[in-house]
C-alpha cells in the first residue's frame, strides 16, 4: 500500500466513525436528552432503549466490533502464521479503528444509564480507549521500519557512523574544531536510567546549543558553504540517531509500563461484557433473531 493508498484508507475509516457518529446522533438527540423519567413518553423509546430494536442492536454490535478488534490484531501479532499477512501498523489502525467505532456504538447503546456490573465493564471500556489512545502515542514513537516492525537498539546504533572519522576526511577542518564537533555529538550516545522523562525533555535543548556550537565552529573555519552544509548536515543526522536511541529506549519502558494498565482494564471489560451477554440471553433478549 503506498502513501496515497494509507491515506485514502486512513480517511476511509475516519469518515465512518464520524458518519455513524453523527448519524446516531441526529437520531437520537431528542431521546438522549431527555431526563430518564421522561423517556418512557418518549416516541422513539422502543427504538433507542438499551433493549429497543435500534438501542440493542448498537449494543450487539459494539461488542463484537471491539472482540473483533482486539482478537485480529492479536492474532496477526503473535502467530506467525500470519505474520506475512499484511503490515502490522495497517492492522494497528484497524484495530484502532474498530475499538473506536465499538464503544460508540456501546455507549448508546447504554442510553447514557450506567449501573450495576455493567457500569463497571463500562468505565474498563472507558479505561481502555483512554489507555489506547496513549499507546498509540507511545507506539508511534519507537523507531520502527517501513512494515512496521519495531526497531531493536542494536539495528538503530548501527545507523550511526564513525563521525569523527568523517570529519577528518573534511579538508580545511582544524584538529581543534574537529574534537569539539565530535564531542558535542559524543555526549550526547550516553543516557541516564533514571529520570528518563526529564532528560529527553532536555535533550531538545541541548541538541539546539549543540547544533549552534557547531555552526560558531563551522564559521570561525571560514569554509565554503557548501562543506559547511555538508559537516552541519552529518551532525544533525547524528543528533537525530541519538535521539532515535534515547527514544526507543524511553518508549520500551514506557509500554512495560502502559500494558499494565491497558490489558487489565480489557480483560475485565470482556468478561463482564460476556456475563452480560449471557444473563441477557437467558432473560430472552435477542434482538431480532
């Protein structure tokens, strides 16, 4: 799938989401808002009530969208039988997509009445999405290549080159400019376990006084433009290496981090939303089978 084709699909799902959004909300503003006493009157209550035609089927499928989404996504990434089908980001954003467009479908579905067990499926739901949209963030920071596979350390310190013997290969370039240029860049390979956070938080700054630095040197040297562009050029592509490495490192901790709220927010999400199901189920609420 090229970049037009990611694209038009990108906007393909977003455009649904949106569309059953506001569909269901021109149905059922009226409903929605008015107060739960009230709604028995209301003419559309048959329909829009949790157990109603429309209220119920929003319910059923919410649920399988997310069972779908979680379970293909799982699937495509721990077997790898089916590690070949596909990208593993297109699927992400399937996933992302069905486990967006579920809880909408759910939380009409509830008719904005929370209560009992299900309230507490509810809010997991609420946790999980929430959580989601952070590990999307912190998903699309790690380094990864143009399938989608991850990154390991070993493969982006292997981008780096031999700056300083780079440098030595720069005509007109002094001894002296040459070590702080390459210690500038040097400094910047060896990272803190602690305080993670903060410090990539400050790389930002210190990567901007060191490309300044850089650039005093450069024109103290009085060289061409173009080899100045060159040499800035090399250094800027060290500096955004290092920060790849700092990146993934911190993002790594970060997920160890992220999947210990996310996973069990999920599981108890759907073994209530299956108890629910069932207890459903036995008091004869079958939607229109």
């Amino acid at each position: 799938m090229n970049k037009t084709a990611h694209r038009i699909y990108i906007a393909i799902l977003s455009v649904i989401v949106l569309i059953v959004l506001l569909a269901i909300i021109n149905k059922g503003f009226q409903y929605y808002n008015v107060s739960l006493e009230e709604r028995f009157f209301h003419p559309d209550h048959t329909t829009l009530k949790p157990s109603g035609l429309l209220g119920h089927g929003m319910g059923i499928l919410g649920s399988l969208f997310m069972i779908l989404g979680v379970s293909l996504y799982m699937i495509r990434k721990r077997y790898r039988l089916f590690s070949r089908v596909g990208i593993l980001k297109h699927w992400l954003e399937f996933h992302i997509f069905l486990c967006t467009l579920g809880p909408i479908l759910v939380l009409f579905h509830t008719a904005f009445k929370f209560g009992g067990i299900v309230a507490i499926s509810f809010w997991s739901m609420v946790a999980v999405f929430l959580s989601g949209i952070i590990g999307r963030f912190i998903y699309i920071q790690i380094p990864r290549t143009i399938e989608g596979r991850e990154l390991s350390l070993s493969e982006v310190r292997n981008m780096k080159g031999d700056i300083s013997q780079k440098l030595n290969d720069s005509l007109g370039l002094d001894e002296a400019s040459r070590n702080v240029i390459a210690d500038s860049i040097k400094a910047k390979t060896e990272f803190s376990q602690s305080n993670s956070i903060v410090r990539f938080i400050k790389r930002i700054t210190d990567d901007r006084r060191s490309l300044r630095k850089v650039k005093t040197v450069l024109k103290n040297n009085k060289l061409p433009k173009s080899q100045r562009s060159a040499i800035l050029d090399l250094v800027k592509n060290e500096i955004s290496l290092n920060r790849r490495i700092e990146r993934l490192q911190l993002m790594q901790n970060l997920f160890k981090y992220w999947h210990v709220a996310h996973l069990p927010f999920a599981l108890v999400m759907l073994v209530i939303m299956v108890i629910h199901v069932a207890v459903t189920i036995v008091f004869g609420y079958k939607w229109i089978f």
